[in-house]
C-alpha cells in the first residue's frame, strides 16, 4: 500500500498541471487495515497512520470518510492528527453516547468556482456493525444513513453545485441510496472492495469504487450541462512502472522505515534462545530431509532477507507474509523477534506442529492447497498466482 503513495502523488501533480478542477476523496479505512491492533505494534501502526496522514496533506487531500478501522487507531489519536495535519475527516452519522457528532458531517470545496459538498457515511450492516462494534463498544454509535444523506443533502441544496457522498458499506447499499435520495452527484464507495471500471448509474447517481489496497487510482470525469443532465467516463489507472515515483514521498517512507526500525532494535537481546524454540524448520528436516533440503533453496527460505534489504523487517504487515505463524502461539513475535522463526517455514503452509512432533505417527500435518498460498500471494500483490499455481508449486514440490 505504502508504495502507491510514490506514485499516486505523481500521478496527480501531474494531472493538476493540465485539471484544475480536481476533487480528492477517499472512503475510509484508508490509515490501517486491521480491527485489533496488538500492543506490540500499536507504536508501529500509529506511525504509519500519521504517514499515510502527511501524504494525503501534500496531495492535496479534500475529504476523507471516516471507516471502522481508521477508530481502531483510537479516536483521541484520530482527531489528534486531524487537527495537528489539518486534513479533513468527514462522518454525518457517527455519534458519541450523547448523540453529537464526533467528526464534520460534510466539508465544502470551493473547486475552480464550483462549489462542492462532500458528504462521509458509515453503513449499518452487520459487516460494518461487528468490526465497528468490536472496535469502539458503547462509546459512539452509528445512526441510519437514509435519514442521515437525507437531511445532508437537503442541508446542501442551496449552498453548492455538485454533491458527493463518501460511504463506507456493502454496495448493494449504495444503489438504495442512489434510487431513494434525489440531488446526489456522485457516491464513492469503500469497505466492500469491489472494483468497478464502468460506474454504475442510479437515479442521476454515478456510484464508483476502486478496489482494495491502494493499487489503482479512480480518476472519474463528470460534465454536467446546465439542465443537471451529466455525462461521465471512469478509469482505474494502475500504479505500474509507468508512472515515476515522487522523491519527496519516498523519502518520507523510507524515514518511516526506519523510525519503524528504531522501535524494535532494542528487542534484539530478548530473542529466544534457539533451544527455546522448538517450532522451526530444523526439528522438521531431522525426518523430512528431502523436504527440508528443498525448503532451503527456496525463496521461502530468503523471504526475511528481502524485509532487511529494504529495512522493512520491522514492519509488521510485511512480517505476517515474511516470518513463521506471526503473533500466533510458538510464532514470531514483534517483542522478541525469534531469529529461528524467520522466513516462511514448515509451519507457515502445515499448520502448528506441536501434535505432531510429539507424535508423528499419528498425527498427520495438514496438507496446504492453494488457499494457503492466497493468504498472501492475493491478487494485488501476485496478478496471475492463483492461474500460474501449478507451475509456481513445481519450483517447491516437496
């Protein structure tokens, strides 16, 4: 995620040379990925959080809906650094236990002399409800989103031209939204990760969505003639090779990389002793030799090293892919980082293998398919894995 910033930050300079009526928005979820956030890298998160935070400040950020997992940060340290960055958060309908808003229900953009409001929703479905519920409690609640853009939208008629509705909710909501609320311009959508191409279009609605993990940019152009009638063209635009990163912030990811690192280094001296560590390749290779001597010249053998020649080994949304059962029981942890539980091991595709080695004649370990792999070869980071699966598994057919 991380590195699209180089490149969405080039992409839109560049395109504000020629545009100038641009509008920047994002749906939520956009500072952290998780519903709990261990203590061991709440430091971690918070730093990349305030990352993601100052790059959205040099784009040129202009409404950011507020998702569940963006409250799992805390929200005294949401709005800390919305206040300290000056960046817009925007949710109409999450209250605190006295029913009052906790962020701006909509900011108004004053675009090139057109007048924008740009409205931020959190969906009621039970997708959205768990996670929120989980994260926050009793503390804020979440009011019903039709009577909420309603009102919104009914607030905004006569102050601006164009209105754009950020939600944070399944799809299908989306549509209810556009066929039941007349005056709506645009709805962007987040949290169901669907990635739409083509806009769908509802009551005068365009409803569009990106997909998931910052990997492409939506870039929708809308015309709309005087009688209200608008015309519009949508394209996802993939952060590939094509587009230069800007130097300015990758310098400002690799001081996160290695304030990242900063935290953890001086746990190098609580590192498990190696006799401690039982759940490692070596107790495997003593009866699976063949497997083992495979496992070795693998890549999965390398995988931390790549973490280190990047100073990302710190990291822990690269380590969950690039260390063995990480922050499960007997795995890697960010407090005592098991230098015998580096890289992707036995147990990273087979399961705990406490039973087994305690007995292994009848305890069998569980053979992995290709659902294993997809837990971190996904589709944004390896396209053409799950079509290429048979060929990739000859190069460690043990």
């Amino acid at each position: 995620m991380l590195g699209g910033l180089y490149k969405k930050t080039t992409y839109l300079n560049e395109y504000r040379k020629t545009e100038k009526n641009l509008v920047v928005v994002d749906s939520g979820d956009l500072l952290n990925e998780h519903v709990q956030i261990k203590e061991s890298f709440v430091a971690t998160a918070k730093l990349k959080a305030e990352l993601i935070t100052k790059v959205y400040k040099e784009i040129g950020i202009d409404a950011i809906n507020v998702g569940e997992l963006e409250l799992a940060l805390g929200l005294d340290f949401i709005k800390d650094i919305e206040k300290r960055y000056d960046v817009p958060f925007v949710s109409a309908n999450i209250v605190n236990d006295k029913k009052e808003l906790v962020f701006k229900p909509y900011v108004i953009r004053n675009i090139n002399n057109i007048k924008i409001g740009i409205i931020g929703l959190m969906g009621t479905t039970p997708d959205v409800v768990k996670p929120f519920e989980e994260i926050v409690g009793s503390t804020l609640s979440v009011l019903d989103p039709i009577e909420t853009v309603t009102a919104m939208v009914a607030e905004l008629k006569d102050k601006v031209d164009f209105v754009i509705v950020l939600t944070h909710q399944h799809m299908g909501r989306n549509w209810i939204i556009a066929r039941k609320i007349n005056g709506i311009d645009v709805i962007v959508g987040g949290h169901h990760k669907q990635k739409l191409e083509t806009p769908y279009e509802a009551n005068n609605t365009y409803i569009v969505q990106t997909g998931e993990k910052g990997q492409h940019q939506g870039m929708l152009v809308i015309e709309k003639a005087a009688d209200g009638t608008k015309t519009a063209t949508n394209t996802l635009v993939p952060y590939g090779d094509k587009i230069a990163d800007d130097l300015k912030v990758k310098t400002m990811i690799d001081d996160f990389n290695k304030e990242v690192n900063k935290l953890y280094t001086t746990a190098s001296g609580t590192t498990a002793k190696e006799e401690t560590v039982i759940l490692r390749s070596a107790s495997c290779g003593e009866c699976h030799s063949d497997a083992y001597e495979i496992w070795q010249k693998s890549d999965h053998a390398k995988a931390f090293q790549t973490l280190i020649n990047k100073e990302r080994q710190f990291n822990p949304d690269c380590l969950v892919c690039h260390t063995t059962r990480f922050e499960e029981a007997n795995g890697f942890t960010m407090k005592a980082q098991e230098k015998e539980l580096r890289n992707v091991q036995c147990e990273s595709c087979h399961g705990d293998a406490s039973a087994h080695l305690e007995d292994p004649g009848s305890v069998p370990q569980m053979d992995p398919g290709v659902k294993t792999c997809l837990k971190c070869h996904t589709e944004h980071r390896c396209p053409d894995f799950e079509k290429e699966y048979q060929k990739e598994w000859e190069q460690i057919k043990h």
